[in-house]
C-alpha cells in the first residue's frame, strides 16, 4: 500500500533539504521524494501520514563503537598524552565482567537510539552487543576485533556463526585491532580472507604520534608497552621508516574496503596514498582529543577528497555517543566546515563505508523506508541543517515501517 509522509522540511542529505516535503513510500522502500503538494497532485487519494513542524532525515551512521566499553564510562579521566589514557586503558578493560558489560551495552543501546541512530561500526572482543544490538532493531557491522601476540584468524572463525546466528540483519566481519598490535602473519592471513569474501573491514589507523614513532623508527614511549609481547616488539617491519599507512600499503593490506579508523597523525605523504587507495576514513573528534592522541589533519584529508565518514569510539573515551554532539565538536574544531558536509560525514558517508549505501544513509528512491524525525516548535525555520546541528533536540523519533 502507498503512503505518504509530510513534514515541514525533508532532509534527503544526497540533495538540498525540501520545504514542505514529502516521501512516497511503498511497504518497506521510498518511491519518491518531493514537494508535498506535487505528490498529493499525482496521487490525490494517497494515505497522509503529517508529522506536522517536523523535520526528516536518514537514521545517522556511528561508524566506530566498541559498546562494551560502554560500563568504563568516566573511570578513565581525559588524558593530556595518549600513552598515560592508553595504559588506564589496557588495565582496566581485562577487570571487565560479562555482567557489567551487558549493563552497559543495554543502556548505551537505548541512548543510541534515543539520539537517533540507526546504522553502526560496532568494534568488538566478545560479541556482546551483537544480540541486543539485532534486538532493539539496528544495523550496521559488527567487526570481531583480533588483537595481541598470539592472535589468529582462527579465534574469529570460532565465533563466527554465533555471531551470525544473534545478528542475522548484521554483516559480520574480522578486524585486526591495529597494524602494530597484531602480528604480520595475521595481517597476511586476514588479507587474504578480506580478498576472498570481499568483506569490510575496520582498522585503528594513524592514532596517535606515538603509534608513528613507533612504526616508523621502533622507538619512544609504545616500547616499554609493548615488552612482554615479543611477537610484536621484535617485528622486523618496524623502525624502516614507514608510517602506519605505508606498513599496511607494504603488506598489501589496504583496499576501498577497509574503514581506517582516526588518522589523526599520517606523514603528509601517506594522505596522497589514502586518496589514491580510496579508503574511507573515520573521524572520532572527540574521541582523539579525550585521549591526548590530537586532533586529525582534516584541511588535508578533504582536499585530497579522501571519503570521511563520522564515529564516537567507545565511552572508555568519550562523554557519551550522541552523534549530534560529535558533529558539534566537528563544527567547532573545524568551523570552515559546512552543515551538509557535517550532516553527510554522519548519514551518507558512513552508510556507504559500511557497506550499506544502497539502503541507507539518505532519502532516496528505492532506498529503505526508514527515517527519523526531530520535533521542531517552530514553523519558520530558515536553515535546517544549521538548526539540526546548532539546537539540542529533545524529542527524535524513528521511524520503520
Ligand atoms: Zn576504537
């Protein structure tokens, strides 16, 4: 059956915000997006559904989570040096139990919703989250995080079908954690599994000035980190000068399909590598500055025209996972940066690096009829997007039919 909805503005994000907007919809697909009053003149008996001041947009993208960190929420204080929030880090998340992760999953899970989004990167080392995130209606990828010394394709091969078994509207992939955290071997084998099931996948990438150190000259403060892994800290690879984006290029590891995840510190020369590989890049502002890691040479990734799509890493690093505050933060730190761009890096680009752009991320026909909306008190709003991004909203709802 058609239906249509009317609301005061449309945001579609792959085309300028409509006035007075209105999406065709037919059963669980979008047929067209237009001018209310044009859709009521070619289909004057068509079931109106009028969200009233409302504005619609697509369900919003957090390309990178890790929800069970969600339970370490404020026991990790900002941190001035990345090593100083990396240790804290690596002490507490093995204190963690099962119970208290669940807690948190469940909670964060409900704020992510309430904050409107749909689509998520979900980083992970148990699987926890995969079952509630299937259960409160979500999609997106969930990405089993190998990490450590000893660490094989093998132990995700082992929760595979459990995984697809809890979140069967996920894709489910592998990921290895960091180039400088797995050992080459895996980096190898995962690239070839990657090859063969054209899977996406994620990667912490470029994080921080101590990962490049590390990398690039097998020096500072990351080696007395790593001394009890031997595997990692006696790898040959490391210390020839390359940075974290030229070690994978060298194992041949990078594609379009993996997400690089931060990029806060790439040599200058490696942004030109990116742009050539056409990797997607994911943002997490606010993520990077809580942990001391810095702020991301944004100026340089757009104009190398590098696709950036938007995350709020885990609550082990940041206030919360409310993407509306991460594209303020974005604003604030890079005020030369456009609403629709914001708006895009949060919708369409993340859809698209996940892998779900052909169903999510904007307005359009034959996309998936699922939406949210934001109550508005007033009727004359010039700017949406300024107003979506700038205002806090009290009340989003979504919308799936
Ligand atoms: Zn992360």
């Amino acid at each position: 059956m058609l239906k249509m909805i009317r609301a005061q503005w449309i945001v579609p994000i792959s085309r300028p915000p409509i006035q007075d907007g209105a999406l065709l919809i037919h059963r669980d697909r979008i047929l067209q997006v237009c001018k209310a009053t044009s859709l009521i003149k070619n289909y004057p008996k068509v079931l109106i559904e009028d969200l009233g001041s409302s504005m619609v947009l697509p369900p919003l993208v957090n390309a990178h989570t890790h929800l069970e960190y969600s339970c370490l929420k404020g026991k990790i204080k900002p941190s001035q040096k990345f090593t100083d929030w990396l240790e804290q880090m690596m002490t507490l998340r093995h204190l963690l139990t099962p119970e208290e992760m669940i807690r948190g999953i469940q909670n964060t899970v409900k704020s992510l919703k309430k904050t409107g989004t749909g689509l998520i990167g979900e980083v992970t080392n148990t699987g926890l989250a995969a079952p509630i995130l299937q259960k409160e209606g979500l999609r997106g990828s969930i990405f089993y995080e190998l990490v450590g010394n000893n660490s094989t394709l093998k132990d995700y091969f082992k929760i595979e079908k459990k995984l697809r078994r809890e979140a069967p509207s996920f894709k489910i992939a592998p990921a290895c954690h960091a180039p400088h955290t797995v050992p080459e071997k895996l980096l190898l084998e995962m690239r070839s599994h990657l090859n063969k099931t054209k899977a996406i996948t994620s990667i912490h990438l470029a994080e921080s000035l101590e990962e490049t150190e590390w990398i690039q000259h097998h020096q500072g403060p990351f080696a007395k980190l790593f001394e009890p892994f031997p595997k990692l800290s006696k790898n040959s690879k490391l210390g020839q000068g390359l940075g974290a984006i030229e070690y994978l290029q060298k194992h041949h590891f990078l594609n379009p399909r993996v997400l690089c995840v931060h990029c806060v510190d790439p040599l200058p020369r490696e942004i030109q590598k990116l742009k050539k590989i056409h990797c997607p890049v994911v943002l997490c502002p606010r993520s990077n500055l809580y942990t001391g890691a810095g702020i991301a040479p944004l100026k340089k990734l757009i104009s190398a025209r590098i696709p950036l799509a938007l995350g709020t890493d885990s609550l082990a690093s940041n206030t919360d996972l409310d993407l509306w505050n991460e594209m303020k933060a974005l604003k604030n730190l890079f005020p030369f940066l456009s609403y629709p761009i914001i708006l895009r890096m949060a919708t369409l680009n993340g859809a698209q690096a996940l892998g779900f752009g052909k169903e999510y991320g904007s307005l359009e026909r034959g996309k998936k009829a699922r939406f949210i909306y934001v109550q508005t008190e007033s009727q004359k709003i010039k700017d949406p997007l300024s107003f979506l991004i700038e205002e806090s909203h009290e009340e989003i709802n979504g919308y799936n039919s």
